[in-house]
C-alpha cells in the first residue's frame, strides 16, 4: 500500500478508488467525485491545514463514496464537505463518520448545521467530533503513526 505526502491526482469521473493511510498537506480537498464518479472510498487519512475534506455528489444507491476514519485539520472554519446534504429518491449520499475534524475555534458545519446538531438531526456521520487545532507535536506524532515512520 502506498504511503504518501502528496495527492496522487484523478481524473474527472473517477471511479473505484481506495485512498487510505496518507498524508495530505495544504491541499483544496481530499476526496473529490463528480462527473458521474462513484465508489471512491478515503479512509485513515490525515489532512493537515486543508480546504475542506470532501466535495462530492450523490450516487446511485450501492455506488456512494465514502470519507471516514480520517484526521482533518481545516485551514479555516465552515463545512468540512459536501455531497451528504442533496441525495434525490434512488441515490445514496456521501457516507461520512469516525472523522477527527479540528478547526481554528473547534466549531464546524455539515449541511449549514453545527456538526453535533446535524448528527441529531440526521443520524448521519456518526462519531464524528471536532475540537480546536492540535499542537504541531501531536499532528506530526499522528502523521508518523499513519505512515509508520
């Protein structure tokens, strides 16, 4: 399994992808999916001072993407992803939980919702938290434990 610092890139319309257990420094997004991609599926990531950590679409039901089990650390507040928000009947949103989101003042949106009313409104992105940016020294501990270095 690769290990990297560095996105790999993807075309548009990707598909069937397994991001897993890297590291991503100072980029837009992680996970993106549009122009009828699917099953694209980031897990065990760290994102460190990131736009935000998904922008996706909707699929058709069994081919959703997924961003779960990951570490952000959003280089500014809001939302930490879309696609979630606007399945239509027959599709299946974004499946998003387990994140770590940290923010500048440790509040983020999901839907236009604060993440803790939006997961008691929606029973979606269970076990998700967020807290205030760690210290340098334990996002860089993080970063070795997911790179085993």
């Amino acid at each position: 399994m690769a290990r990297t610092l560095f996105p790999a890139p993807r075309p548009q319309g990707s598909r069937r992808f397994m991001t897993s257990f890297n590291a991503f420094y100072a980029i837009k997004s992680d996970l993106k999916s549009d122009f009828s991609g699917n099953q694209n599926h980031h897990f065990g990531n760290v994102l460190c001072y990131i736009g935000k950590g998904f922008g996706a679409v909707a699929a058709p039901a069994g081919f959703e993407d997924s961003f779960t089990n990951t570490t952000l650390v959003l280089a500014s507040g809001g939302s930490y992803g879309s696609g979630q928000c606007s399945a239509k009947s027959g599709e299946s949103p974004v499946a998003v939980g387990g994140n770590a989101i940290f923010t500048q003042d440790g509040t983020v949106e999901e839907c236009g919702l604060p993440l803790a009313q939006y997961q008691a409104k929606t029973g979606n992105d269970k076990g998700s938290t967020v807290a205030v940016w760690p210290s340098d020294a334990d996002l860089i501990a993080k970063v070795r434990q997911v790179l085993y270095v």
